[in-house]
C-alpha cells in the first residue's frame, strides 16, 4: 500500500515546496513556511512609538525626582531636627465703649529657636476664649517668614461685636480683672537654604491670661456695663504651652 505523502496547506506564494526520500526509500512532499523577516510584518507607527517611549520615561523621571526630593528632606530632618518655634503673648488691651464695638487687641511674640533652619507660617487661626463661653472670638493673621534665631511680634485683633459687653461683664472677677485664654493653630515649614526640611503643625495654647480693668466711665449711671471700659495685661504671659 503507498504511503500518503504528508503535505501543509497554504498556497504556493507563501510555502515552498520540498521533496526528499524517507527511510523506506518512497519520496515525501511537504510545504516549508518561509522566514518571518521585516518584509513581511507592520511595524508600529512612528508616532506612537516615541508618545509611548516619552510618556514611560517622563514618569520615570518624575517618580525619581519625588524619590530623591524625599530621601533629601528625611535626611536633613534627622540631620538638623529642627525645633517648633515658641511664642508668647506680649500685651493685651481691652477697648469697650458706647459707640463702637468692643475690640480685643493682642500683641504675640514669635521666636524661631533654630540655629540652621529658618521656618515659613502659614495663615495662622487664632481663637480668643474664656472659661464659661469657649470660644467667644476668631480672626487670621497673615503668614509670615522668620530667619534662624528671630523673634518677631504679630497684632492680632478681636472684634467682639455685640456680644463684646455680655461676656466681659459676665467674666469680670471682684478685683477688677477677666481671665481669658488664647489657640492658635498655624502650620509651619523648615527650610535649610533652597531645602525643605519637613514641615509641623503648631498647636499653641495659651492659658491662663488677665487683663485688669481701669476706672468705668459709665455715662448712664447705671450698672449694665453699657460704659467705657478699657483693661490691659500688665506684664507678658508665659510662653504658650505647644
């Protein structure tokens, strides 16, 4: 019985067509695929291939430099270990009177410890209280920069509106004094020269505070506190706990 010649399918421009003699001695047929060369595959496109080829290394490089911009910061960090700045208040005065609303004005002492680094506020919230209300007043102060080892003074200043005659009326001891306290919240950056060396949330409180109370004038002769009040801190506070 003759053997059946093996063959592929295919046409003959895409096969090549070989014999050759097995072991029997009987000629076998078959079909060879040609070689897969450059002729015979689509290349991508040009443009799409250097898009893909920026994109790949643009993030690469990206992800490098937020790397190494990272490493650089933890390291003078550790380095330097820079401090918080304290602060403190340095004066107070009370200004109450019949025809305008009552203003609370106090003057903060901010002092960069650091010997290396200088330090970058941001906006600062301050909260003015007392012991029986909380919070009875807020106002911003503006950032500000300090260089190493520089104590600057900031005036922030309270408008207590109406409410300004009801609570110092109601928190004014026998003595002729009223105790208040004051929070600041501000976030403060690090930098050594052109370097951030990290940056630190600030939470200062300070308490307790007094300022003591002149001579009323009250012009209605009655005894609602309706009359011209002014009260001052005689002495700085403490430096604020943070």
């Amino acid at each position: 019985m003759p053997m059946a010649l093996p063959y592929k399918t295919g046409s003959p421009s895409s096969h090549s067509l070989h014999r050759v003699t097995s072991s029997a001695g009987y000629p076998v047929l078959f079909y060879s695929n040609p070689p897969i060369t450059a002729a015979n595959t689509v290349p991508d496109s040009p443009s799409s291939a250097a898009i893909t080829v920026f994109l790949c290394r643009l993030f690469t490089a990206a992800a490098i430099s937020i790397l190494v911009c990272s490493l650089v910061a933890l390291i003078l960090f550790l380095i330097l270990h820079p401090k918080l700045p304290t602060l403190r208040v340095d004066s107070a005065v009370l200004m109450e009177s019949n025809s305008s609303p009552t203003q609370f004005s106090l003057t903060f002492l901010f002092v960069n410890p650091n010997t290396k680094v200088s330090v970058s506020y941001s906006v600062i919230d301050a909260f003015l209280r007392n012991s029986s209300d909380g919070d009875v007043a807020m106002t911003s102060l503006p950032p500000f920069s300090q260089s190493r080892r520089e104590w600057t003074r900031v005036t922030a200043q309270f408008d207590l509106g109406q409410d300004g005659t009801f609570v110092i009326n109601n928190n004014v001891s026998n003595n002729g004094s009223l105790e208040f306290g004051i929070k600041l919240i501000t976030s403060v950056k690090f930098n050594y020269g052109v370097f951030r060396a990290g940056h630190r949330e600030l939470k200062a409180a300070c308490y307790p505070l007094k300022v003591v109370f002149g001579a009323r004038n009250n012009n209605n002769n009655n005894n609602n506190g309706t009359g011209n009040v002014t009260a001052v801190m005689h002495d700085p506070s403490d430096w604020c706990s943070v």
